[in-house]
C-alpha cells in the first residue's frame, strides 16, 4: 500500500492486480479543506498518479455541493473549462460544474472519454457523487482505452485505424417540430450557446465540422477523425473515438451487456428488446446521413457490426464498475481513461467539471 501520509491511505479499488482507479481514502471523516490542503502539498505526485493509473477516486471527504466539488478540482487542475461541445443534455450548477447528463434514467450511457471529436478534448474530467443511486445502479464505470487497444484483434483494429471514422449528428433547432426519437440530441442553439448560424458556422469550422443546415430548422454536423490517439504526455497509444457510443447498433448491444453482466431484470429485457426494433427500422427506413447519431469508416463504408461487437466485447472485459458513495469525487485522465453510465432508478445526483 502507498502511503502519502498517516491520514490517509491509498490503494487500487481491486485486489486482483488492475490498478484502476487507485482509491485515496480518509482514515477518518475529514473536511473537504483538508484534502485541499493536501492536494496542494502534492499535486505533483499525484499527477504522476493520474497519468500512470488513469483514475483517481478520492473518498471519505465531506464534499457537500457543487462548489465544493469545484474547489477540489480546480486545486487539481486550475485550469477548469466550461465549453461543452458534446452531446449529452447538462445542466450548469456553478461556473465550471454541471450535471454530468439530463438523460432520463433507463438509459445507458456507453463508455467513451469526453469529447473525442472536438480539436482540442479535455485533459482531464472530474466526477462527485452528491446523491447516492440505489445499490447495484448508476454506476460511472471506467475502462482504461489503454488496455482496449493493445487487446483488440489485430484485423478489426487495423480496419479502424486503415480506414478512419466518419462521425454523422443531426440536431433539432428552436424551430424544429417536437418528436419522438430515442436518439434525439440536445438542440443546435443549446449546444452551442447562440441562435445566430454565422456563430454555429465559425465554431464549426473551427473544430473541422462538415455543416448542412437542412429543413425545419434542422443541422447535420460531419466530420472525420482517427480511431486512435496517442497520449500527450507518455506517447502510449489509446482507443480515442466514439463509435461504439454513436453507432447505430449500440444501444440494443449496450442493453444486451447490461442484461447479461450487470442488471437481469425485466425492465433492461424490455429496453433491449425494444431497442432492438427501433434499430431495425432506423436502419430500413432513415438514411445513414439523416440519423440523429450513426458513425461510419471515413471512405463512407459502414462499420461491420461485427467489428463493433468486438469493440464492445474488449470495452466490456476491461470495465471497472463501483457503486458511488456520497461525497465520491474521482479523477479521470482523459486521454486514456473512459466512463460511462448504467441505468438506474431512484434518486441519482453526479456533477461533472473539466480541464
């Protein structure tokens, strides 16, 4: 066991020799002052930390609210940002604090590290829990993408890296018709802070995004990236891309994983079944270009669903899944590291910042 001092210990979260997350845990109830203070006098070691084992869970601190939480983490990392290109609904609790998704409950979140299609994603992510969910729900599991791409078959890896990834999102507007649609995104106007087109146009271009502004107020945002990223600082190579969040096929397969790993229970059974259908006539009768979120390689050619099953398969025998604890706040390095989200029902809070 590393010790930094007789306050606290510090430990991986598993026995069985994964060193993700590597847990730094109070001996005692200690004010969240305290481990301010602490992460001041060691911000250097445990930054080394950060980068070797990917994840940081710090527990057992009196981390009460969202301005708490964003002490923590800017003592970590100064440099907190609050531009979120991204996908999922948040809601702003202070300046650099949001709610780490508005999507309903029943819905799983898979796993990916944060904005993956932007130019310049984030370094590092911060997550508290300020509500525990139910027992065996809600998880933010982790996954270190390190670990994905060296494990994934040399073929299917090889594809990806050959032929690239064509990422497809098509928004509603403020003027756009209210439907139903499992994979409806947030609005073009929240994600990006503005009803003015040129303003869309100008951050767009900026971040390398194909606009098409189409009917009923409508925006399709295209763009190319690669599969894999290596990191900034140590050069080790990572699975850095969102196909297996926005293709097609992933929420019947995330379901699928779900039933069979995590939650056995009528109400995911139905979810996957469900899902099921909704894919299949998505894929019969809505072009790939006009799907809310869908992804192929970038010559246009559709992933083989087998290669995303395997993507999957690989994600899924790497995850690391904790039930959160109030006042939970873990660290996340980026660049190698993802999370995600398992259903749940009942009471969940979990606030996010970035830098």
């Amino acid at each position: 066991m590393t010790r930094f001092d007789e306050t606290l210990k510090v430990y991986p979260l598993r026995d069985n020799g994964q060193e993700l997350p590597l847990v730094v845990e109070a001996r005692s109830n200690r004010k969240v002052d305290d481990l301010v203070g602490w992460i001041e006098q060691n911000r250097d070691r445990l930054t080394e930390q950060l980068t070797d084992h990917g994840a940081l869970l710090f527990r057992g601190f009196d981390v009460r609210g969202p301005q708490d939480f964003e002490n923590v983490a800017r003592t970590l990392e100064p440099g907190l940002q609050n531009e979120y290109l991204g996908t999922s609904p948040r809601e702003n609790l202070t300046d650099y604090v949001f709610s780490a998704s508005e999507l309903p409950g029943y819905y799983p979140i898979p796993q990916h590290c944060e904005m993956t299609f932007v130019k310049n994603p984030p370094q590092r992510l911060f997550f508290c829990c300020l509500e525990e969910p139910n027992a065996g729900m809600g998880q933010t599991p982790l996954v270190d993408f390190r670990e994905v791409y060296r494990q994934m078959d040399d073929a299917v890896l090889s594809r990806f890296i050959d032929r690239g990834v064509r990422i497809i999102r098509n928004y509603s507007g403020p003027n756009s018709p209210d439907g139903p649609d499992l994979w409806k995104l947030k609005r073009w106007d929240d994600m990006f802070g503005t009803t003015d087109r040129s303003v869309v146009e100008q951050k767009c271009a900026e971040q390398g995004f194909e606009v098409t502004w189409r009917d009923k107020d409508q925006l399709r945002l295209v763009h190319e990236q690669d599969a894999v990223r290596e990191h900034p600082q140590t050069g080790v190579p990572a699975w850095f891309n969102h196909t297996q969040v926005f293709h097609l096929s992933s929420a019947p397969s995330e379901f699928a994983r779900i039933f069979e790993h995590a939650q056995r229970t009528p109400r995911i059974w139905l979810l996957w079944q469900a899902t099921r259908l909704m894919v299949w006539a998505k894929r019969t009768f809505t072009p790939a270009e006009n799907q809310s979120l869908h992804c192929t390689h970038a010559d246009g050619g559709e992933i083989a669903d087998d290669d995303m099953e395997h993507v999957r398969d690989v994600i899924w025998n790497n995850m690391v899944a904790y039930d959160w604890k109030y006042g939970d706040m873990v660290a996340i390095d980026n660049n190698s590291v993802s999370h995600g989200r398992l259903p749940y029902t009942g009471p969940r809070e979990v606030v996010v910042a970035w830098a």
